[in-house]
C-alpha cells in the first residue's frame, strides 16, 4: 500500500490561508473562558457564541445550548446523505484558570508565539485543538463546497470542572448525536514528531478506609499492648494488598483483566521509551511495580491500588505517647478493561472483612469512581485515523496509552454505542494545566491537515 | 508471723489529732501552686515556702534552694545516729492547671469533702500524698520526740513540667541525698481497699520515621503502578513489626528482655482484674497484643511496638488522586528491663534497613526516650513497706506495675544507688490531671499510718 497523503487541494488551503487561520485561533484564545471562576462566567458564554459564530460561518450552522452550568455549542452538517457515515467531533471551549499569573512568560490571554510554540491558556488544552477541526471543516468547505460524511461537532463548556452535564444531554439527545465515529483532539502525542493515537484509559475506583480501635485515643503507656492499635491495624491491612512481586493480592482483583492483544503490545514495545530518564524525572531511589511488566505496561496495561493518603493519632512536631482511636486511609484502584468499580469495591470488601484483625471496626467507603476503556485497533474509523496522521506527519502514528482517566470517552462510547477515536496533538511537557501552556506550530499545521484529511478517508472507508 | 500492727502511740496520736491535721492539708491545698503557668510562680514559690515551714515546725529544719526553674524544699532530721538507716522521702508540692475550671463540682482550690473522698486540684497528686509523709513525721516526733531512721525530705516544684532541674541537682547533691531507701507516695492502689507496691515501670523509646518516594506529589493515574508509593511502603514496613501472634518482630527486640521471676507473676495472678470489663471500659471490640500473656502482663511486663501517628499525602474530604511524595509515622517502643531506647534504636534501625523496598528512602529519627525500672519484690525497704502498709489496710499488699512511665524513679536509682519504693494511695478514678480531683479520705487516714509505721519497719529491719 503506498503512503497515505493528504489531498493536495486541502493541503493547498492550508499553505495559501495559514496566517489567517492562525489569527482566528488567537482569537479564540484571547477570550478568557474559565469555567472554574465565577467572574469569568460571562467569558465562557463568550466564547461558546463565538465558536458557534465561527463554525455557522464556515457553514456548519450551529447553535449555543444552555445547560444548567455553562452552554453547549452544537453544529450539523449532514448534506453528506443518509448513506454516507456521521462523525462526532467533541472538544471542550472551557479552560483552566490561568493562576499563578506571574509565572506566565507573555499574558496567559495573549496568545503569543516563541521558539516553535504558541503559548496561550487553552492553546492546547483545549481551544487549539477543537480548532484544529473547525479549520478542518472549513477547509473541506471552501475547497469542494462540501464535507465528505455527515458531521456534528459537540463543545462543551465545563470540561475543566468535571463535565458536570455532559453525560446528561448526551443521553437526553442521543439519537440526534447518533454518529458512526467520535473523534477527540485533547491529548498528547508520545514525542515531537511521532503522531499518536491514545486507544487506552484506566478506570478509577477510589476509596475511604476507616479504622475504628477503642472509643477515644488512649494513652499508649497505660494501655499499649493489650488493646489492638488502629494505625498499625491499617499498615497491616494495607500490606495485604500487594504480593512481594508488586502484584495485587487482593482476592479475584485480575479476573476481569484483559491481557492486551500482540498488536497493543507490539505497539507499547515499539515506543521510544527511556525507563531511566522516567525514573530521573520522578526523583525516586528506584521504581518499582508489578514484576516482569515495563513501565508503559505498568501505567496503561496494568491495574493498580495506590494509598493516596493516610492519617491517625498525632502528627505534629515531637513526641505524643497516643494509641489512636482511629486511622483512616485513601486508598484508590487505576481500573482496566474489563474490571469495574462497583465489582473491585465488592472484591476490596471481602478482602478487607477477612484479613481485618479483630478488636477494630474497618469501614469502607466508595468515594468516586470511572470506568476503563480501551479501543480497538482496527475499523474504519482507526483505520482513517492512523493513515490520517500518517498523512499529516509523514510516518505511522504509535499507540499510546494514558494512565489517567478520561471519563467522557466511556460516556460517549457507552451512550451512543460509537467507537471513539483519540487522536491528540499536544507534546509532553505542554503545561496544560499550568502556566506557560503551549502549542508546537508544526503540529498545528500538521493537525489542521490529519483532521481534515482523517474525514476523507471515513468516507472512502466505506 | 503475726500481722503487723501500726503502733499504739502512732495510732493514738492520729485519732486525736485528725482534724487539727487535715486544716493543714486543706492550707497547703489552697495554694495554686500551677508549675505551668508563670502566672502562678508566686503561687508555686508560696507553696514551697509553706512547706519548709511546715517540716521546720513539725521537727525537721527545713530550706528552700532554688533552681532554675521553680525551688526545690530539702529537709533533713539526721539524729538517729550514723547506724540507722536513711530513707528519703519524695514528693512533689507543684500541681496541674485546673482548667476547664467549669467543670469542677466545687472550686479546684477550696479543698471540700464529699462522699469520704477530699477534692482538690493536688488532693491526689502530689501535695496530699507527700503530705501523709510530713504528718507521719509530726506524728513520730510530737509522740517520741525522734523519728526511728534518719529522713531526708526532696519536695520539688517541678514534676508537672518535667522535672527539668531535678536529675542535675540529685547528681550535684549525690552526697548530701545519700540514702538506703527512696520512698514515694505519687501513684494510686490497685483497687479501693487494696493496698499497693508499684514495683514495675515501662520505659520509652519514641520514634520518627520518614518514607521519601518522588521528590514530589505526583498523579496517581499518570505514575501509579510504576512509581514505588511511599505510604504503601511505609504501611508494609510497619507491618513487618509484629508477627501473627502479636509478637514484636524487630530481631533482637527481646534479646534483653528479663522474664517476671515466680513471685512477680504470682503477684500479678492475685489480682482482682477483670479483662472484659477492661475491654468495655475501652470500648474496642475485642482486646489484643501478644499471645499467651494477660492483659496485665501486656500492660506491665512486656514491651510493645506502637504506632502513635500516620500522615501522608491527602487527608481532607472526598478524593484526590495523588501518590504521594512521602509518608510518616510516629513510632514508640514501651521497654521493659533490661530494654534500653539506644539499643532499640539501633535495632529498629538496622530491621527497616533491611525490610525497606527499593523505590524510597527511610529516615529514623530518635525524639524521645526513657528507661525502664523494676524494683526487687525483696529486701528491707521493700519488706518494710509491705508490711506497714499490711498493718494500716489490715490486709497485705499487692505488687502492680503501670504501663507508662515515671523517669524520676529511675534517676534516683541511679544517681543515688538506693532502692526505690512506690508506694501510692490514690485510687482508680481519682481524677489526677483532670477536674475534681480527689482523694479517699480513708487512704488519708491509712496513708498516715502507713507511712509512719513504715519509718518504724525499716528501723527494725536493721
């Protein structure tokens, strides 16, 4: 099979209008649209009326749909025919506060460009990218006055604060979102240069562990060693999780795991991945984890239980001669296909009930939790994907994982029952979250060409 | 060997004087001698200077020295003759704050009687007690106009605080203090009605550890699994403490321990202890520690490994998914002889080097530390006061230990090379540092007897 291209009309497009292009996406940036912050409420309404100004203009009409929270922008445009498919794509309008200002190089809303990068608040995380569609629509649109599948474009203004309504106005509009494909530009790429496709996200299920000894702390002179002690009860209650190989040893934990398939770990083998300079980076004497797995499969393949934070009797300066009352733990699991919280929290319980010493009372409680997935590697719509970006970037994209949780992608997959592709054109090292947030230029251009050309071959996929 | 009897003058003199004695209690008692509020120290100067006067009237010339902190009263009758032995008697005239003061039924410094019992902040601990000694010695020396052994009186103002000054200034007088037994009534009767020689002391050795994984907070789902989690560390290093029978399991941690003899354990089968209205009185749902020991002698004779605090990571409401940078623990070991804190440091030390996992660095920290004690069931001090106090309460003695631990009994060992006799009337319940303090007006009575008739044993045992 010859290397994929981007069609040379849309490339044209891209060459001859690219610094308009890119004024319209400072724009964009400069409309400070915190979703986190009260005073920046009126920004964020903003900045969805000029996304759906932007995409009606390009000639996807759409409309600003208010929710209880911040509004929706919704655009269609299904001129492609009954027959032809119907992607999705999803981004999100909203972005995270831009504090500490002082830490920022040029204004976080002055979208400014240095060595290769564009800096902004939201310059990839997540305006940028959505962008990146919107000029990959228009694109398709001014060239051949239409799009070659049916497609609707979903942005929301809530992602930085927990997508709180989301999920709901999926549901509720479920058959007028129905799509054959969702595609979602909000991640990184592994390394410059290599595009990649993320097709892997753990789940979560994060709990409380309360330890109850004696009613009130008592002194540990007068009563240490006839009564059992909640703290250490903790420690070894929590040193049962694990085996000495780093493995969870908490009862059926694995049941449910699926072992990746020889192409998922082909892709992991194939990445650039230096084990030392991850391990220089964390600071850490050593790593550690499950035995005979390497760290890409440890944080994307592998489940986890963590201890995210434990607290009991006195922690202050000095010395305070305590036998706690109580001990409490958070303790958390990082959840693969095909396990599921309320199961592990079933499992953890169990667990907990028959290792727990007598002469303490543990409480668990379930605090929050997510759903893992996986995609498949294979389909029309990874398929386009994957020569889409080999397209744009010159070389086949690398599959990638990501240890965290993405809870909208199991949304939409559960929702609309469409395969969700994942194909993010941020760096390492971006600053996302934090001040001096970036774009690489290159990967601007070369993403506005993947989007576009990723539509293409939907269609001749089928 | 028949009972033992208080002498008939000794007896005779408390019946006719009993009440005229106790206005002199409820004196001392009105003064707020709190050691540690400064202000209160003319209180606390006051009350060592009421005390001087009081021995110097009673017969034994008395002086004020001061210290650094607050004075220490020394009194000494030295008139028996070389030959005759010399007990030192101990005490303390300083006591705690009162505070909450609205939760005393009647004032903490308006001594009143209610029940048999006498209320008063310093009733119990220490002023009403030392206070039984200076009366035993009115009591000799208005009937006999000597007492049968020579005294010294060590009345300091600082056991509430510390006894910052008192080591330095027992080493510094060795000389002067030289003595053939130490007597100290601070400590309470196992029971109402029974008598008894505190003879076993735990020491301490208390303990900081610092688990150190990444050099900072990082996301749980981004590096879990692959990245050693310092609270999980921690919590399996503890649990390599004890072994599934409750026993310490740091090597070596017995090595020097002493085993009770036959009579220190007979001693402690004698006693009236009920074990589940102990656990009730805890409120835990079952009692723990080593396996094959009674709850006493868990309390008592052997040492224990506790956790005093846990901290690490996020400890507030809901969830955070951080793995943590690092993780602490307070850690206290209760030592009995021949346990001392340096060399359990350097056990504790050397077994979590060895047990610690690759992935984070521990750091332990010694914060505090004390020795343990045990007097000998045996000799003439002790045989003494076993049988004064048989002849006071009518029946004799029981042997007890408590858990915790008082380190100016070890000094004067020590420095002083005397054995030391604990010999308590408070009771359980007396409400020593807590509001309404009191103590049984009938200890007060006996306490006198004992304590007199005590002075007449020892001179006998020679």
């Amino acid at each position: 099979m010859p290397r994929p291209a981007v069609p040379r009309d849309l490339d044209a497009f891209f060459d001859a209008n690219a610094r308009r292009l890119r004024a319209g996406l400072d724009d964009f940036l400069r409309i400070p649209s915190v979703s986190a912050k009260a005073e920046h409420a009126a920004d964020v309404a903003r900045a969805a009326e000029w996304l759906a100004r932007e995409l009606t203009a390009v000639g996807v009409p759409a409309e600003v749909i208010g929710t209880a929270g911040h509004p929706i922008v919704l655009a269609e445009w299904r001129d492609a025919g009954p027959d032809a498919p119907t992607v999705l794509i999803y981004g999100h309008y909203d972005v995270q506060p831009a504090e500490p200002l002082e830490l920022w190089t040029s204004p976080a809303f002055e979208p400014t460009e240095r060595d290769g990068k564009l800096f902004a608040r939201g310059a990839v995380d997540d305006k940028g990218q959505l962008w990146l569609h919107v000029k990959a629509l228009e694109a398709h649109l001014t060239v051949r006055g239409r799009l070659p599948v049916n497609v609707i474009v979903l942005a929301e203004g809530e992602e930085e604060v927990g997508s709180e309504h989301l999920a709901q106005f999926i549901a509720e509009h479920a058959e007028r979102l129905r799509a054959d494909a969702v595609v979602i530009s909000d991640s990184a790429m592994f390394a410059p240069g290599i595009p990649s496709i993320l097709f892997a996200l753990r789940g979560l299920a994060y709990f409380q562990l309360d330890v109850q000894g004696p009613v009130s702390d008592l002194h540990s002179g007068m009563y240490g060693g006839a009564v059992v002690n909640p703290a250490m009860a903790l420690a070894r209650i929590l040193a049962t999780f694990h085996d000495a190989d780093g493995r969870v040893a908490i009862p059926g934990f694995y049941a449910d795991v699926r072992e990746w398939g020889t192409r998922e770990r082909d892709s992991l083998r194939g990445l650039p991945f230096d084990e030392e300079r991850f391990r220089a980076g964390v600071g850490a004497p050593a790593l550690g984890g499950e035995a005979g797995r390497t760290v890409l499969e440890r944080l994307w393949a592998r489940p986890t239980c963590e201890v995210n934070g434990l607290l009991s009797g006195y922690t202050g300066e000095g010395a305070k001669t305590v036998l706690p009352a109580k001990a409490m733990a958070k303790v958390s699991c990082r959840l693969v296909p095909d396990q599921t919280p309320a199961d592990i929290e079933a499992k953890l319980a169990a667990h907990i009930a028959a290792v727990a010493p007598p002469g303490v009372t543990v409480t668990v409680t379930h605090l929050h939790g997510g759903m893992p997935w996986k995609a498949e590697l294979a389909g029309p719509a990874f398929d386009a994907a994957e020569r889409a970006l080999e397209a744009a970037f010159g070389r086949a994209p690398v599959c990638t994982g990501e240890g965290g949780s993405i809870p909208v992608v199991g949304d939409f997959q559960r929702l609309l029952g469409a395969p969700v592709v994942l194909m993010g054109f941020g760096l390492p090292g971006e600053n996302a979250h934090a001040p001096d947030e970036w774009i690489a230029i290159e990967n601007v251009e070369k993403g506005m060409r993947a989007c576009a050309t990723f539509l293409e071959f939907v269609a001749q996929a089928r």
